[in-house]
C-alpha cells in the first residue's frame, strides 16, 4: 500500500494504445530531423529518437507550423518512465476522456538508477490496464492473468490537484 498519495516510485509503461497520450509520452519529436539527420545519428551507434516528454502538457498552445515537427518515423513501441503519480494521473485523464484503451506497465523497485536500469528491471510484475471507455475497466498481472489488488497504482483514484505540477518523465527504447 501506498504510505502517501504521492508515494509509488517509478514505473516504466510499455505498451499502450493511448492516442490521447501521444503529444506527452514518450514526446517523441524525432520526426523533427531530416531521415539523414537519423542516419547519421544510428551509424554513430546512438538511438535516433528524439524525445521531450511534457510537451504537451506544458505547451499552453500549439504553436502551429513550422514549430509542430512530422510523425515519428520510429518503428515499434518505445517504452518511457514516470513517476507512480504521473501514471495515476494519466489514467485519471484518459477516464475523463471516456476513450478505450490499454496500457501496460511495471513498477520499478528503487528511486534511482541509469537508464540501462529503467530500461532493462524485470524485477516488478507487470499490470494490464484495459478499459473500454464506457467506465468497464479491467486490470490483471500480465505473467498470471491474476485480478490485480486494489492497491495495484491503476486501480487507485486520482492523485490530489498538487500532483498535477509533480514528476520528471524520461522516454527510454
């Protein structure tokens, strides 16, 4: 159980089909740079994405062309970290939304680490949140199909009004 409603840690989301969320997490923007841009970025041996998590929420308006950058040219899922409050409040504004989707997720014992760590922790087990955007939600441990415990972050309520200014998010592949 939580000892706080800001307590939960760090937790890595790894999949979701969230669209609502795709302006703010992982905030890839590698569509930003020119295919040569990338191109040269990977031979180097670095990842070619290019991400600024937040953007959404802390952009007050769009700023329209030339500033909004092309799709992401990535292929695959790009998992990303936030804090436990962060994810509480992400699911809490895709309820508002009333859109279905699913999103899985994994805690991550400790406070810190590299981003190999962040990247790589099996250590927690991984929660599927399903919702159909109608208030039917369904949450389980992904390894076991188990339902989760109502203690589980998806199954808690909104985080308080001041966890809306909290949290430091970083996208990871």
């Amino acid at each position: 159980a939580l000892r706080s409603a800001f307590s939960g840690g760090l937790v890595r989301v790894e999949h979701s089909n969230l669209t609502l969320l795709d302006d703010m997490y992982p905030g890839d923007l590698s569509g930003a740079f020119s295919a040569r841009a990338r191109q040269r970025i990977a031979s180097s041996g670095h990842h070619p994405g290019f991400f600024v998590p937040m953007s959404g929420r802390t952009a007050l308006t769009d700023p329209g062309p030339p500033f909004v950058p092309q799709l992401s040219p990535l292929e695959g899922t790009v998992s990303y970290t936030l804090r436990a409050l962060e994810l509480r409040r992400i699911l809490a504004d895709a309820r508002a939304a009333a859109v279905p989707f699913t999103l899985t997720y994994r805690p991550l014992f400790g406070a810190e680490g590299d981003e190999a760590w962040r990247k790589h922790d099996r250590s927690g087990r991984a929660v599927t949140v399903t919702e159909d955007g109608g208030g039917v939600q369904e949450c389980a441990y992904a390894a076991t199909g188990k339902v989760c415990d109502a203690d589980e972050l998806a199954c808690l309520p909104e985080p308080p009004m001041v966890g809306s200014w909290l949290g430091v998010e970083a996208a990871y592949e």
